[in-house]
C-alpha cells in the first residue's frame, strides 16, 4: 500500500510525557509511535517530532545551537535531543525528539497564556524549520497541531518557497479544538517577517487580527481534524468558529481522523494502576472493582450501577445538564462519581451535589491520572453530554474498560458511539442528540433499564465494546495516507507553479 518509507517531523506545542494540559499532548506522543512501526514491511517509518522545552522538562541533552534571525536580531535557539520509546517487531526503537529552547521564550512557570505568546510560537516554529538544515534531514511530510505551529506552512509558502532544501516539503495541519486559534494584534507580521501587504482577508488578516489557526489551514497542502464529524460540524456557521467560511473554502482537502488510544497503556488486563485486571471474558473481576471504587469514593459498598464523569470541568462538556438533571438522577437506583477540575463555579456545584447526596454521589476534584483508571474500570457507565467534542478520548477508554459510554451524538462521539438497538443487538452505548435535559435523562434511563432488566444483553454489551479496535494502530494508517495525499498535492502544485 505504501510504496517507501516516510520522513515525517510531528509538531507539538506538547507532547506526552514532556508536556500536557490536554488531548493534543496524548496524540503528540502515540502517534508518532504507532507511526515509526507501521505501514511497510521493512524499515518503519523516520517519525521525528518536536516541541518546545519547558521549564521543568528534564533529560533532553543538548545537541547544537544556532542564531535565528529574528524581529531583526539573533536570537538563540538551542535544541536538546530525548526519545520516545516504540516498540518494532519486538526491538526497541526510539522516536528522535528535538526540544527547543530559549530561556527567555520558555524558562517561565506554565506553558500558556504569555503576552508574549505570538513572538514564543512564532519563534519556535521559525527555529523547528531552521533546525532542519543542521540536522541535515529533510522530512518529506511536516505535521502541524494546532495554532502554536501554524505559521510552518505558511513560512514553507513564503519565506523558504524557493529554499531547494524546503520545497518540496508537503505539509498536514490537524485541528484539534477550532477553539483556539492565536489570534494577534497586526503588529504580529514584522514577527513573521512581512509587511501590510499580508494584512487582508484573503491571507493573514482575521476579524481585524493576524490569526494563528488561519495561517495553518490556509497554507497546508492538507487539513485535518481529529473525527469526520468534527470536520463536517466546523464547516457550519453555527459551530465554525468564524473559520467556517474558510474551512468550506478548503472543504476539498479536509479530512477527519478520529483518535486512538495507547492499547499498552490503556489495558484493563495489565493495568496495574486498578485494583483487579479483567478482559471480556472474566467481568466478574471488573465488578471487584466497583466495589473498591466505591470504597474509595466513600459510597456504599453494593451492585448497584455506577454512572462516571472524567472531565475537565469547562463550557464544552456539558455540565450544566448534569446539573440540572442531578436531583432526578438521585432518585434512582444508581452511584454517581465525578473526577475532574476546572472552572471554579463547575467545582463549586458538584462539591454541593457531593454533600448534598453523601451516599450517592463520589465527587474528586482534582486531576488524577491513577484515580481515572480505578473509575474507568470500577464504572459501568460513562457520561459525556458535550456541547461540543472534536474527538473525544474519555468514550474510547471507558469502553476498552466494558464502561458503556451515554453521549451527546457530535463530533468524535458521534463518530466512535453507537446507540444500542435492542431487537438487532447492535451498538455500543446510548447516544441522545437533542442538547436538552430530557434527552440526557432519557439516555441515562434507557441504559438503567438494560442494565436492570437484561444483565445477559447487558454483558454483551460490554464485551462488544471492549473488542472494538480504538488504537493506534488503525488511525496511524489513516494518517499515512494522509501524508501520502499532502505530498501528492504538493508535488502537483509545485509542477503548475
Ligand atoms: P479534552 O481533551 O477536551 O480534555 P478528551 O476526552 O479528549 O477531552 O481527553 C481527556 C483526557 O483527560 C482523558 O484521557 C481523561 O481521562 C483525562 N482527564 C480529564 N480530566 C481528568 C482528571 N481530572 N484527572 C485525570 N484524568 C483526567
């Protein structure tokens, strides 16, 4: 199917273990795994990724650093070299990982949220791309995520357009939340070296700033985002961002990759973080963990169905119905857990929902890695009623753990979540569309009666859910034909320039 090996450079404003606020940072660290081991017979593929470094990432070791010529001075990029570690045909393989620092940029406490965020990214990326002569590797495929490394193709288009060492670099630019999109005053453009000219609507200007996320989807010989939905959802005014227009403009070289999921990591029959490991066919074991689960959360010790949240405590996620819906939620024969952290005014409502209802309702608020492993195993049910989900990873891995996911159908959910039919069987959770309490509770209640009434289907249930594939593995062939289609786009267009 592929017919050689690809170079391929990944760029992160983070990535697992180095970096992390959010999904971004998972997929930045098991893509380019899955990737260096998949799609051809002999060599793997040359994935190298990049990212800044941060006050507080340790072990990279230094590697070279040069000037960069930059807001009219040289500015010192250093670049510091660790790996992540794959796993190819039983050998060890280490995926090249170049951090760049500048202590200025990014020795600061947090990684976001700087006045100075245009000129940190946009340096960063300026010195990802004069990197790559000194290293003396020329990746075939260049992939950006997010707003943090959008002006990479557009540099490719402008500055380097007629760099032999850069031309024929194809680039990717993936979206993971059209949410945020780095938008700046206009005196960003002397940062990225070009004058007025640029300031339309046409190229760099948006709404009266110089956007970020626009320079990536306007310049990339491909885009992408992480669900088909997602992708179909952004084209529309209502849930476009104000990027619609454009994404429409586009909408010929969009395409949706719905995430996967570290299947090593995320194994409910080695995990060691849970209580007692299980696989489809030993469930009994996974009841063993609800009943630890509930002791940890102070709930009483009893088999009665566990509905869990695991969630960033924001707008997106649909909390508000939660909410709304808690006290009749209460009254029925259920446990309600919820770990997660976030807006202050979230946090505050459910820590009164927990002592409102102390022997229904285990509240953490906290981040906790270990914690959301004992709950996606100890659960039977996963709650996810987003506004809105460009992906989604909380469904994938609950239902790796036979936690059946109770969703809102949009974006990656949408795509990954089918609603249970009981006269054929199919499906793999309940699904609501409306973004309404009823349709929630609805939901809610029809996986109840499953559960109550038909423990047999129930189980199947379970098991059907477990053994649908959400790794890596299958999204990373997705994306190497996705690289394929960006070089093959390049290479036509540089032909007719
Ligand atoms: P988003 O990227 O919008 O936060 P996703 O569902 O794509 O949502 O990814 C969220 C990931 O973060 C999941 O792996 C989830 O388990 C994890 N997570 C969210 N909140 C917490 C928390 N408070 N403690 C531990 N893990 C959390």
């Amino acid at each position: 199917m592929f017919d050689r090996p690809l170079k391929i450079l990944l760029v992160s404003a983070e990535v697992v273990p180095f970096a992390k606020t959010g999904g971004l940072a998972d997929v930045a660290g098991s893509l380019p795994k899955a990737l260096a081991t998949v799609g051809n017979d002999h060599a793997g593929n040359d994935v190298r990724v990049t990212l800044p470094h941060y006050k507080g990432i340790e072990g990279a070791r230094y590697r070279m650093d040069f000037p960069v010529l930059f807001k009219n001075r040289a500015e010192t990029a250093i670049i510091r070299e660790a790996g992540l570690e794959a796993q190819y045909r039983g050998e060890h393989r280490l995926v090249p990982v170049y951090l760049v620092d500048n202590h200025h940029y990014f020795y600061r406490d947090g990684m976001y949220m700087f006045e100075d965020e245009a000129e940190r990214f946009a340096f960063f990326c300026r010195a990802v791309l004069e990197m790559l002569p000194r290293l003396n590797w020329q990746p075939d495929v260049i992939h950006c995520n997010d707003w943090q490394a959008g002006p990479i193709p557009f540099f490719l288009k402008v500055r380097y357009r007629h760099d032999s060492f850069y031309n024929k670099m194809a680039t990717v630019f993936t979206i993971h939340n059209l949410q945020y999109q780095g938008n700046f005053p206009q005196e960003t453009l002397s940062l990225l070296g070009v004058g007025e000219d640029y300031f339309t609507p046409e190229l760099l200007e948006f709404y009266g700033t110089v956007s970020f996320i626009k320079m990536g989807i306007l310049f990339a010989d491909v885009v992408s985002t992480v669900s088909r939905t997602y992708a179909e959802e952004i084209q529309r005014p209502e849930t476009g961002e104000r990027l619609d227009g454009l994404l429409r403009m586009r909408a010929a070289d969009l395409y949706g990759i719905v995430n996967g999921i570290n299947y090593h990591e995320f194994n409910p029959r080695t995990d060691p973080r849970i209580h007692r490991n299980y696989d489809r066919d030993s469930l009994e074991n996974k009841r063993e963990n609800k009943y630890s689960l509930q002791k940890e959360m102070g709930l009483p010790v009893k088999n009665t169905p566990v509905v869990a949240m695991i969630s960033r405590l924001v707008e997106q996620k649909g909390l508000d119905l939660v909410a709304r819906i808690i006290d009749q939620l209460m009254e029925m024969d259920l446990q309600f857990v919820l770990l997660g952290t976030g807006d202050p005014d979230y946090e505050k409502i459910f820590k009164e929902i927990k002592s409102k209802y102390p022997g229904k309702a285990g509240v953490h608020i906290g981040f906790n890695a270990i914690l959301a492993q004992r709950i996606y195993a100890g659960a039977d049910m996963f709650l996810m009623p987003s506004r809105f989900e460009p992906c989604g990873l909380g469904q994938l891995i609950a239902m790796r753990y036979g936690t059946i996911p109770i969703v809102r159908a949009v974006g990656g959910l949408a795509d990954t979540v089918h609603d249970f039919n009981p006269v054929t069987g199919s499906g793999n959770g309940f699904v609501f569309s409306e973004y309404s309490e009823e349709a929630l509770l609805h939901a809610v209640k029809r996986a109840l009666a499953l559960y109550r009434d038909d423990p047999g289907q129930w189980q199947k249930l379970v098991r059907h859910a477990m053994e649908i594939d959400y790794s890596w593995a299958r999204s990373a062939v997705e994306y190497l034909q996705l690289y394929q289609e960006a070089l093959a786009r390049h290479t036509q267009k540089a032909k007719i320039a």
